[in-house]
C-alpha cells in the first residue's frame, strides 16, 4: 500500500533560469513521514512537486516509486495524496462531493463511493459536514476536509504542503496530534512541508533540512536538535547559544567567566549549547547580567548578557530572576559541543 | 507538462485564427489600401497635413476626452457612493444606472432627439420659461450628451467592483491617522480606484472616438471622424482616403489604451 | 453602515438619484413616443395609440426574429471561442499568452468603422459572404468575444484554476475530466456573466452591423445587398423620431435620405 520514494540527483530549474533545487539524493521509506523543513523560497515544495509529479526534475534526474521510475508520469497517474496549503477544495463541491471526487473518476460505483465518503468524514470526525458547501467551513473543518479527499482513494504516499499553517495556534497544535495519530495508524508513506519547526519535530520519523536548494540534513528529531550537521541546522531548528571564546586548560574560557571544555580542541573555538542545556547555578563558573524574562507558564525563559560574546538564553522553572539580576550559569553535558561550519 | 501544453495551444486555436483571418489581417489589407491611392503612402501624410481631416480628428479627440472626463467624474461619485451605502432603494437606483448597458447608440441617438430636439423636452421647457427654444440635439452638445449617456453605465459598474474591494481597513487607518473626509478620498479612495478608473476611461474614450450610431442618428452634420471616414468611402467612394483615416483612427485609440495600460500597470481591457 | 447619515448621504444620494433620471427619462419618453399617436403634436393632443408597435411588429417582425438569432449565434460563436482561449490564457503566464490576450482585446479598442471597413475590404470581395448573414455575426463575434474572454478569465484568475487543477490531478483527473469537473463549473459564473454581456451587445450593437451594411449599400459599385434587415430598424427609429407632420402612412423616404429598402 505505502510506497517508499527514491530521488535520485533531483534538481529543477525554472524557466526563468533559476535554480530551485539543486541535484539531491533522498531515500524515503515506506510508511515513514519524513518533515522537509526550511525557511521560505528553500526549494521545500520545489522538492515536493517533483515527488508529486507536479514538476519534472532536469535531466538526469529521476523519481523512483518503489524501485519504478516514475518520472515522466504526470500526478495524475502516481496515485498520490495531496493536500495543499490553501487547501484547494472544490467550491462547485459540497464536503461530500469534494471527499468522493477521486473515486467518482475512478469510476467506484455510487453506493460504495458514499460509504466510503461517510467512513472518511467520520475517520476525520465530520461526518454532520457531508453536504455543507465548502465556503462554510472553518479552517480547521476545510483543512480535514482536504485530509479526507486525499486519502480517500488510497494513495501509496501522502503529501501536504504547509497543512497546518493556515490555522491558528491551540487548533494546530489539536491538528497536529489528530494528523499524527492518523499518519502512525494508515502507515502510509507521508512527505509534509513546513516551515515550523515544532510541526516537523513533532510529525515527521525524520526530518530534512533545506536551504537554498539543498538538504542541509536528514535524520530524526534528535539527531537534528542535538547533532546538527551545519551551523544553518544548529541555528534554524531550536534556540541556539553561541559560545565563542578560547579552549585552554580543559575550559573554555568566554567573556563571562568559563565552561567545561567538554572534549573540544584547545585554541580558538566555536561552541553551542541548547537553552535547556545550561542552567542557574550558585555555584557556576560563567556569570552574566538578566536583561529579560519571559514568564511561559510552565517556565521561565531569561536571556542574559555578558556570559558570551552575544545574548545567550535558557530556561527555568520555578520562580525566575529579574532583569538587571547578575546570574552564574552552568553547563550540562553532552554540552557545549562543537558548532559544526556553516 | 508538454502534453498539457500542446492541448493548450489547441485550445487557444481557434479564437487565434478567428482572430488573425477576420481583424488582423483585414486590419493589415486596410492598412494597405490606405496606400492605394493616387498618392501612394504618402496618403497617409497627406491626410494628416489636410485642414478638414486634421480638425476632424482633434474634434473627435477632444469630444472623446471631454466625453471621458465627465463620465469619470459622474460615475466615480455616484459609482463609490453605491457601493459604500446600504440604503433603500440602492437596489432600484443601481438598476438604473446600469440598464442603458442595453440600448444601442442608435436608440440613445434617437433619445437625445427626444430630449433635446427640435420637438424636445429640454425645448419645450427653455420654450415655455424664456420664450426661446434650446435645441443642441444636433450639435456636438447632442452627441456629448448621448455619449455620457452611453458611458455611464459601463463605467458605474466598473466603478462599483473595485470599489466593493477596497479594504474598509485602509480607510480606517486613514481616518485613525486623522485625515479628513477629502483626505480619505484623495490619499485612500481615489488611488485605490486608479486602476478601474484607467481601466473605464480607457474604454470609454476608445468607445468615444468610434461610437457612430449615434453621430449618424443625430446628423451628418457633426464632422467627428467616424462620420468622416463613413462620407468619404459612401459619397466620396475615395476608398483610400477612407482607409487611411480608419487606420489611424484605430492606431490613435489602441495607441491611448495602451498607454492607459501601461499607466495602469496591468490589464486595462478588463473593464468590459 | 453608520446609523446616522450626514449632509454627505443626502448629497449622494441625490447626486446619483439625478444621474439615474437622466439615464432613465429618454428611456420614458422613447416608449412614450412609441404610443403617441403623433408625435408632433404631443401625446395629450393626439392621443395614446398602440398603432406604431403594431406597426412596427408587423413590418419587423423578421427583422426583431432575425436580430435575436444573431445574437444567439453571436453567443454560441463566443463560448466555442471564447471559453477555450481564455482558459488557455489563464492557465499559461507566458509572454506569448499575453501578447494573444492584447490581440484578443484589441477589437474592443479600435473603433467599429474602422473594423467594419477593414472586414469589406479584405472579405468583401469574396463570394457571397458580403451580402450573407454570417457576414454580419462575424462582426458582432469580432467585437463581443473580448467580453467573453475577459469576463471568463477574470472569474478562472479569482477561483484560482490552477491549484484547484493540481488538487483534482492529484486526484487522477485527466485534462478532459479536469476541463469537465473543475473548470467549466467553477467558471461557470464567469462564462455566464460574458454571456449576458455579450446578447446584450449583439442586440445593441448596430454600428458594426450598420457601418458594414452602410458600407456595402453605398457602395461605389452600386451593389446593394440584403443582409441590411438590422439596418432597416435603425432607419426606422430615426424615421419615427423625424416624422413630417400628420402623415400616418409609411413612410417613403427616411429622414437620412436612404431609402428604405427591404420590404419584408
């Protein structure tokens, strides 16, 4: 049922000349949902329409389906699932008629096709929306809507572009634990671009980094936030703490006092830290003045200065300090690490 | 993709072959015809050098640009105040303004005889308070009148639409700023309207510059372009004359649309 | 909607109601000088009389007939045009795209004498086209399918076609399908707003159908034809206006020194 997608020195080119996406290898398993994550104009639904076959790669590129080359075949003979950003529903369509579009031109006949319809809206736990017309809906109705045509002909691979983006935030994130659990229970292969990080860390068994028409990185949630493989990486996903300064006698030593080197080189070095890595210390031997808390509810964000060359953040529970505060800070392992090159 | 693409072309086909066998070409035939003459190319020099031809066409020019300006003033109130009041009666009025859409300018010649006529209404009422009959049905006053009585409908409705997009927030912020009414209208209304404006007057001067129905309904009298080139082919049976003056006729019209367009900074024609 | 309207609401609103009786009083007074028994003499001295619509029913019966099927033909001719070639237009961003939209426009910005000259001139003289009725439909198709495309392209832009394209290919949609199931129904609205636009300018539109059969009538080579039935009913109102004093026979010569031809 699920197809696992093979690209294969994909690039594309506009007609303009411009280079969307430069040639990129990508192996997508069956039945995993990979994230393509990046910031806009990265090539991200360049990426995605050359799966879809929305677009064709420049020559020598190619899309394999299961080990079938694809690559000429136009979308309409891929047997994918689409969901687009703006949802793309059919006005002229009610719910109903939008969900059994597909299996109308696949000629399902007509009983089967409304009990599929109605399995499908009730799956998306719509089933009162069946003959509302579209332009009545609320996003998040159109945005289970567009879930709902687009599986219901079963495709091998699921795509969505930016699904949950146009949604505000408390029913994105509702969205997000439907469409994840939905994902986990079809086990159908899933591609979905975001430009959200904690959308992509949250869906995607992997995910890919892009930018500028290139994966920077593909792995698991984890492997991104703790072991970027570029500084774009390090710095795109997540907060970041930059920690320039020099290695000298097992420390790395910055302009507010000093961390653990932690296995990094002597001499001159470039290290990062996530804000949860690093935490309020009496004891600690880096030290820097509060110049904002943020109160989050469950925990306090404090940015300090002094500490390191720039702004450095972390988190804390409980009750935080105040701004004009002088803090110590310390460090926990695996941090800091190296931060890798750009 | 190539396959779309070819299914596209043959789409397109048609109406492009339509359109290159019964305008293009005719339009390039005449373009030449204006050449056969005794004068040869020179023709078309020669009528743009000739007192009666030349004051002919700055007449049309200036009824066509008259005709404009006056249906833009006269649609853009009425047009902007429609679409930004609900009131009774909005539906009645809107009718109005725009069913003449329906008459040729045939009819609306024949209407401006009956208003201001010999037998007219405006001259029986000049008649009866100052004891002298006011007739200008004939004149160039007759065919400026029938004209904006033509415009206005197209350009209300044009008027209308765009002025139904504006953004409401626009003008709030406008106001929250603290500009006054005039300010609105001169730094939010009008700017946000160029676009239809450009679009409705670019019509409505190409409709000017060619409408001939009404000139001819009215009277032959009225030397406007259209009528002239109508003499010269009809009674004069001085096809190349005629020919030439058509052509530039039409290249001074699609030379202001284009310009309007340009001005415009997309689509013009959309109008409609 | 502010609850309390101003000196400004006033003035509008008698501004446009004064813009609307202007439009609307000939209209008043054409069908009261169609019912006037004479005109000359004014409606109170004369009377009320059905005679002149009768009259001109029977002698234009054909004529009304014939302009009707001519603008449904002229409709029929735009939507197998028209529809295709704006999709077309919607779907392709190209430089070449644009340059066959301004040629589609292009009728609507040069003046019907100029285009009705131009057409005898390079069709004239072929066959009998000239003096067949087709003759005339291609004129008012000429200058109506720019209303037609502009109307269906503007409506394909707004309901943006292309993504709703994607969405129904990716759904297995052929070009067929697509053009069945998605197009045409979402443009539905657009095609019909064209539609109305381009009867009622068939049926208004007498100066390409005039200038061409002026044209032809007058002719140098004297050949008149038959094609001018439009042409007779706009001799008609310009006769009917100028009518010369009492006379209630038909009228022999028209106020413009044409005779009128075409008895039906």
């Amino acid at each position: 049922m699920s197809v696992a997608v093979d690209l294969r020195a994909c690039g594309f080119t506009h007609a303009d000349g411009t280079r969307a996406l430069l040639p990129t290898d990508l192996a997508i398993r069956a039945g995993e949902t990979l994230a393509v994550l990046g910031p806009s104009g990265c090539g991200k639904t360049t990426l995605l329409r050359l799966i879809a076959g929305l677009a064709f790669p420049d020559p020598p590129g190619r899309v394999l389906f299961d080990g079938r080359d694809v690559t000429r075949l136009p979308i309409e003979r891929r047997n994918v699932g689409m969901v687009f950003q703006s949802y793309a529903l059919f006005p002229n369509l009610d719910v109903a008629g939008n969900v059994g579009y597909g299996l109308r031109l696949r000629n399902v006949p007509r009983a089967e096709r409304e009990e599929r319809v109605a399995r499908w809206l009730a799956m998306m736990r719509i089933p009162e929306l069946a003959h509302r017309r579209v332009d009545q809906l609320s996003g998040g109705q159109r945005q289970r809507v567009a879930l709902a045509r687009a599986l219901a002909v079963e495709p091998g691979l699921l795509l969505l572009d930016e699904p949950l983006t146009a949604l505000d935030a408390k029913l994105r994130e509702e969205l997000r634990v439907e469409v994840s659990a939905l994902l986990r229970e079809l086990r159908i292969t899933a591609v979905f671009v975001t430009h959200d990080q904690a959308e992509a860390m949250a869906l995607g068994d992997r995910v890919a980094v892009m930018r500028a028409g290139r994966i920077e990185q593909v792995g698991t949630a984890e492997e991104i936030y703790h072991r970027p493989a570029t500084r774009f990486v390090a710095e795109f996903v997540g907060t970041l703490n930059v920690l320039a300064g020099t290695v000298q006698d097992g420390a790395l030593h910055l302009p507010g006092g000093t961390l653990p080197a932690n296995g990094l080189a002597p001499g001159p070095a470039v290290a990062a830290c996530r804000p949860e890595q690093l935490r309020l210390d009496p004891e600690g031997t880096l030290s820097g003045r509060v110049t904002a808390a943020f109160f989050l509810g469950d925990r306090v964000r404090v940015v300090i200065e002094g500490a390191a060359a720039g702004p450095i953040t972390l988190e804390t529970t409980g009750a935080g300090p105040r701004p004009g505060d002088i803090v110590r800070l310390s460090a926990a392992p695996p941090a800091p690490w190296r931060l890798p090159g750009p | 993709m190539g396959r779309d693409r070819l299914a596209l072309a043959l789409l397109a086909a048609p109406a492009i072959a339509f359109l290159a066998a019964f305008f293009l070409l005719p339009l390039a035939l005449m373009l030449r015809t204006g050449a056969t003459g005794p004068d040869g190319w020179a023709t078309y020099v020669l009528v743009l050098g000739n007192p009666r031809y030349l004051a002919s066409l700055w007449k049309t020019v200036a009824l066509a640009a008259a005709v404009t300006a006056a249906t833009l003033v006269v649609s853009g109130i009425a047009g902007v105040f429609l679409a930004r009041n609900r009131f009774r009666g909005r539906r009645v009025l809107t009718a109005f303004l725009t069913l003449p859409l329906a008459f040729p300018g045939v009819v609306i010649g024949f209407m401006v005889i009956l208003l201001a006529g010999r037998q007219g209404v405006i001259g029986e009422l000049t008649m009866a308070v100052a004891g002298e009959r006011l007739v200008f049905a004939y004149s160039l006053a007759g065919l400026f009148v029938g004209y904006l009585y033509f415009s206005i409908p197209r350009t209300v409705l044009t008027v209308m639409a765009a002025a139904e997009k504006l953004d409401p927030a626009l003008e709030e912020a406008a106001r929250s700023l603290g500009a006054s009414p005039w300010a609105v209208v001169r730094d939010v209304i009008l700017p946000g309207l160029k676009g239809a404006f450009l679009a409705a007057g670019a019509i409505c001067f190409a409709t000017a510059m060619g409408a001939f129905g009404t000139a001819f309904t009215l009277a032959t009298r009225i030397d406007v372009l259209p009528m002239v080139i109508y003499a010269e082919f009809t009674v004069g049976a001085n096809i190349a004359v005629a020919a030439a003056l058509s052509f530039l006729l039409g290249a001074i019209t699609w030379v202001v649309l284009a310009a309007a367009r340009t001005a415009a900074g997309g689509t013009v024609a959309a109008a409609g | 909607m502010r609850p309390r309207r101003g000196a400004g609401f006033a003035a509008g609103v008698a501004f446009t109601g004064l813009v609307a009786v202007f439009l609307i009083f000939p209209v008043f007074l054409s069908v009261l000088a169609g019912v006037t028994a004479n005109y000359q003499r004014g409606v109170f001295a004369s009377g009320v009389t059905l005679a002149w619509v009768e009259r001109v029913l029977d002698l234009y019966a054909h004529t009304i007939g014939l302009s009707l099927g001519l603008a449904l033909a002229t409709l029929a001719c735009t939507l197998v045009l028209g529809v295709p070639v704006a999709y077309a237009l919607a779907r392709n961003p190209g430089r070449l795209a644009r340059l066959a939209e301004e040629a589609l426009v292009m009728p609507v910005a040069i003046p019907g004498i100029a285009t009705g000259l131009a057409l005898i001139l390079a069709w004239g003289a072929v066959g009998g086209f000239r003096t067949h009725w087709t003759f005339i439909l291609v004129g008012h198709v000429l200058f109506t399918l720019p209303f037609m495309v502009r109307a269906t392209l503007a409506v394909m832009l707004a309901v943006n076609l292309p993504t709703l394209e994607e969405a129904a290919r990716s759904l297995g949609a052929g070009f067929l399908a697509r053009f069945r199931t998605v197009v045409l129904p979402n443009a539905a609205p657009g095609i019909l707003a064209g539609s109305l636009m381009v009867v009622t300018l068939s049926l208004g539109e007498f100066n390409m159908t005039s200038d061409a059969a002026h044209a032809v009538h007058h002719d140098p080579a004297g050949r008149a034809c038959r094609l001018l039935r439009l042409d007779a009913a706009r001799d008609r109102l310009g006769l009917h206006a100028r009518l010369p004093g009492p006379a209630r026979s038909p009228p022999r010569r028209s106020a413009m020194g044409i005779r009128p031809r075409l008895r039906p």
